[in-house]
C-alpha cells in the first residue's frame, strides 16, 4: 500500500509539473517524474504479489526504454523549438511539418 | 515500512518536488537526478538488481546528460519571472485527482507489503529472450525510429 500511495504521488507530482510549468525541458523532466512513478508501482505490484519475477523485470526494462526514446524525440524537438526562438509551451502556437 | 523504504521514498519524493519546484534549470536538473536515484535504489530494495542497474546506466548516465546538453543549447538558466511562480488550484485539485483515482482503482489489486523478492538477471534475459521476445524486438525498433525521428528533427531545423 505504501508503495501505491508512493506511486500515485509521484505521478500526481508530475502532473502538476506538467500542467504549471511553461518551460519544454520542466515539462519534459515532469513527464519522467511520471513514468519514473508508473514503473514502480509495477516494479512494487510484482514484489508484492511475487509472480513472475522475469517477466515483469523484462516488461519494466521494455518501459524504460520507451521513456528513453521519449525523451530523445522530446529534447530532439526541443533543439529544434529553441532554434525557432521558442522555449516554453506558451511560445508554440502552431504546429507545421 | 522499513526504514530504508521510508528513506528511498523521501528521497524521491524531495527529488520529484524540486523538479516542479525549483526556479532554476540546473537545480531542476539535479532534482531529478536524486529522483532517478531515488527510484534505483527503490528497485534495489524490492531485489531488481538489474533495474537498478539498468535505470542508473539509461536514465541518470543518459537521459540526465540528454537534458543536460538540451539546457546548455537553450542557453538559459534561469526561468521567466512568471513562470511557476503562481500557485495553481485548479492543476493542484487535477493532479490530485487522477493520483487519488489510481490509488482507489488499485487499491485491492495491490497486497498489503511489499517483500522483496528479487529477480535475477537470468530470470529477466529468459523471459526478455522467451515469452517477450515479440515485444523486445518491438522496442530495438522503437528505439531505431526515435533515434532516426530526433536526426531527422534536428537535421530538419538545420536545413532551414
């Protein structure tokens, strides 16, 4: 249970961080701080129930790197917004390929 | 609740907080370093040795250099005065919200303590290898794309 509570704050927290800050890299470190929590409340979820041990280490390690690949595509298009003079999420008013 | 669990917790709660607290970039930064770290030693406790292992060499050795080099190229420290500043209610009572429907929604599903348990290496490569064979390949193609999509963004905003 503590662990849900724990869990559930960190992506309550990142939430929060993702709705306030206007900043692209605040917003990106935010969305983590959500994907960090949803890991562990499945790292927590097999600890407690103690089924499959393997396949729920290879699941989570498959998450982390869809939260790898997020934040490169993220700090990608970032590079790019910032060379368009544009940092925060306020700044972006259009989207064009 | 150990005292070790209570601990890893604190740690990564003060880490989440000063993501969303702190005012400057670099601080951010570093909060969320002690989140990540946080997060690898909670995987530690619950006997995921190689997550943790695996969260410290992705995350806190890679994705925390990434952000790194994304703030010296935007080539700010600091955020606008504005920005942040102003408690939000409404993002409060939003947030709040979904994280205590979770909570409610996984209430039952979740036992009481969590015990570690620990999963070794060989546990993780035989089911990665096995019964998620379909899905890890599916990820090195993910990966594959992202890497080509974020060259592909760049080299864009060169070209132009």
């Amino acid at each position: 249970m503590n662990s849900l509570i724990l869990a559930c704050t960190l992506v309550s927290i990142g939430i929060y961080g993702v709705l306030t800050r206007k900043e692209l890299v605040a917003v990106l470190a935010s969305i983590e701080v959500m994907l960090g929590g949803a890991q562990l409340l499945l790292a927590a979820y097999v600890a407690g129930t103690g089924a499959a041990a393997g396949s729920a280490q290879g699941i989570t390690i498959l998450v982390l790197s869809v939260g790898g690949a997020e934040a490169a595509v993220g700090l990608a298009l970032l590079v790019a917004l910032v060379r368009r003079g544009r940092t925060r999420t306020d700044q972006i008013e259009e989207v064009r390929g | 609740m150990t005292l070790l669990w209570a601990a890893l917790a604190a740690l990564t709660l003060v880490g989440a907080v000063c993501v969303i607290v702190a005012r400057e970039m670099t601080r951010m930064l570093l909060g969320l370093g002690v989140f990540l770290l946080g997060v690898a030693g909670l995987y530690a406790y619950y006997g995921f040795e190689l997550l943790a292992v695996a969260e410290l060499f992705v995350y806190v050795g890679g994705v925390l250099v990434l952000f790194l080099f994304a703030i010296t190229a935007i080539g700010r420290d600091r955020e606008g005065r504005d920005i942040g500043r102003a408690f939000d209610i409404s993002a409060l009572v939003v947030s709040g919200s979904v994280g205590a429907a979770v909570a409610v929604a996984l209430w039952t599903a979740l036992p009481a303590n969590e015990a570690a348990i620990g999963a070794t290496v060989e546990k993780a490569g035989t089911a990665l290898l096995g019964s998620l064979l379909p899905q890890f390949e599916l990820v090195g193609l993910l990966l594959l794309a992202a890497l080509a999509a974020a060259l592909a963004v760049v080299g864009g905003g060169e070209r132009r």
